[in-house]
C-alpha cells in the first residue's frame, strides 16, 4: 500500500506509522513500513534512533550484491523499518540518468518482493512534490493506493492533481503498469467542532472523485494538535500513545519514549478518541482491500 499526496503535510507519514503499527498489532504476519522519503521523516514517526537513511535501499535497487534492502528493528511485534534518508537522493539521480519512474520503480518492487514472503503487508510512505521522480516511481511501485488529505482548497486540489498524475503515469503502451488501485481517499486533520465544513469537503470531494470512481473513506483522522504532537515526538502511533497515557504497567518499547513520558498530567487527553480515528480509517481501509483485490 502506497501512501501518497498531491500536496505536502497531509498525513502521509503520520497515517503510515499509524497503519502499519495498527496492521502489526492485530497480528497481520509480517508488517513492513517502507520509507521512499529522502528526509526519512518515518522513521521518527515509529521512534526509529539509527537507521541507514536509504544505503541498503539504494544498494538493493541498484543490484550491488543484490542484497534486499535491511529490516530495522522497530520495537514491535511484526513491525519492520525500511530506512529513507539521504542516500535515496543518489536513487533519484541514478533513475533519472538511467531511465525514468518506470525504471525506478521496477527497481524498487524488484527490492521489495524478496520481503514480502505470503501474509506480508508494506506500507509505503512517499516524498512530496508531483514530477518528481522517486515520488512518481514510488506511486507506481505499489498495488495500492491510500491519499491523505486535509479539508483546505489547496490540499484538495492536490488530489485531483494526483489523480491525473497516476492516469497520466498509466498513459499509452506501459500496460505492465496500469495495475495500481487507487483505494480511497482519507480525510486528515478534522476538525470536529466545524462539521459543515467537513460536510461541504465531502460533497466537493465526492463530485471531483465520482469522475474517476476513487472511493471517500467514511471515516477520518480528526485534528489533534497536542495528541498527535506528542506521538510523533515520542515516536509512537496514537494507539501506542493513548496505551501509555493510562497504562501503569509500561510496554517494552516504552524506553523508546522521549523526557515528558514519566509525567503522566502532560498527556493530551483527547488521545483515545485520536486512536480510534485510526482504529476506524483502518478497518475501512481493510474492507476495502478485501473488496478491491477480489
Ligand atoms: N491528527 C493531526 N492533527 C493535526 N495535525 C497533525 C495530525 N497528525 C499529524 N499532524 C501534523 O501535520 C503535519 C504533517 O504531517 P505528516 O504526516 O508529516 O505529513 P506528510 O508526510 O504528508 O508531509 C505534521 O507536522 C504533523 O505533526
Ligand atoms: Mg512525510
């Protein structure tokens, strides 16, 4: 699954973290969040301290030693890290001298296949900026597609922008290609106190998507400064946030936790409702995968 946006700050990183951590604790085999950022934000998102930024994902798709790219060690149960960073910038170089996304992004899946052994899910997380390359390569990469987006005209006109991007991608001859599913759209940073204007994005949303039959996921990620603030400081998932905010006997990746942890007064109290947000987006992302792949 691809998670990816016409627009920066929509989500994407947060709402990887959260799936995938979600995917892995309700016991799905094998759960993979890949990281195809330069800036390798993700990682911070799942409390990741040393990684590779993107070494052993530059040396996989460029065939030296045909190495897979390294599984980091997250701290869960079934949960692995696929690192981004700074060495994806020479991937990027590398694919525009050598060819194009569709090249890149063949290097990537060619990357990722040896990983996913049978009940594997991978979530990845894509870089900003439409014509990009890497982030071009890594919406094709995918056989799912999940677009984050906030409530504003600019964020929404970022998801038609990429909507045509993909249609633009699977233009022409490159048939082996036109295999991504796009599974939905998802609301991102809702404020819950303005429902009409959730109710008039909706409709808008609805009327631009209905052209191209992209589906509206009925639930949502609600706005939640503190909360989500303070998750991704401490590199953990809301759920993994709400547990610790109420739970005295603390879990094993606690240690992963930043200095504010221990005073328990300093925890945002919306954290629960903020986890089950997630807990909504991805049951309905699970109903649609079952439905989309048949
Ligand atoms: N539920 C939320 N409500 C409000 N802001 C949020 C929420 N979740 C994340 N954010 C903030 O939104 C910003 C963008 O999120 P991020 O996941 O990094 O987006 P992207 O990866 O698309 O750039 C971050 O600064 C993050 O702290
Ligand atoms: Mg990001």
């Amino acid at each position: 699954m691809v998670i990816a946006t016409g627009k920066g700050g929509c989500g994407k990183t947060t709402l990887t973290a959260n799936l995938a951590t979600l995917a892995a604790a309700r016991g799905v085999d094998r759960v993979i969040a890949v990281d195809l950022d330069p800036q390798a934000n993700l990682a911070t998102a799942l409390g990741i301290k040393g990684h590779d930024r993107g070494l052993s994902m530059l040396s996989a798709a460029l065939g030296e030693g045909r190495a897979a790219p390294k599984l980091h060690d997250t701290g869960r149960d079934n949960l692995w890290y696929v690192a981004g960073g700074w060495h994806l910038r020479r991937l990027r170089s590398v694919a525009i001298y050598k060819g194009g996304p569709y090249t890149l992004a063949g290097w990537i899946r060619d990357s990722l296949r040896p990983l996913a052994d049978g009940r594997t899910m991978l979530f990845i997380d894509t870089p900003q900026a439409s014509g990009d390359i890497l982030a071009s390569a890594a919406l094709l990469a995918g056989e799912s597609l999940l677009i984050p987006t906030k409530l504003d005209a600019f964020s929404l006109a970022g998801v038609s922008a990429l909507v045509e991007e993909l249609l633009d991608l699977h233009d022409g001859d490159r048939e082996e290609w036109a295999v991504i599913n796009i599974l939905g759209v998802v609301l991102f940073a809702v404020n819950r106190q303005a429902s009409a204007i959730e109710r008039r994005t909706r409709e808008t949303l609805q009327h631009e998507l209905g052209v191209s039959r992209v589906r509206l996921l009925d639930s949502s990620v609600m706005a939640s400064d503190k909360a989500q603030i303070d998750a991704i400081m401490a590199g953990v998932s809301a759920a993994e946030y709400a547990l610790i905010a109420k739970t005295t006997t603390l879990p094993p990746w606690y240690e992963t936790l930043g200095t504010n942890a221990d005073d328990r007064r300093s925890f945002a109290n919306n954290a629960d409702a903020l986890a089950a947000d997630y807990e909504a987006v991805a049951a309905e992302v699970d109903k649609a995968l079952a439905e989309d792949l048949g």
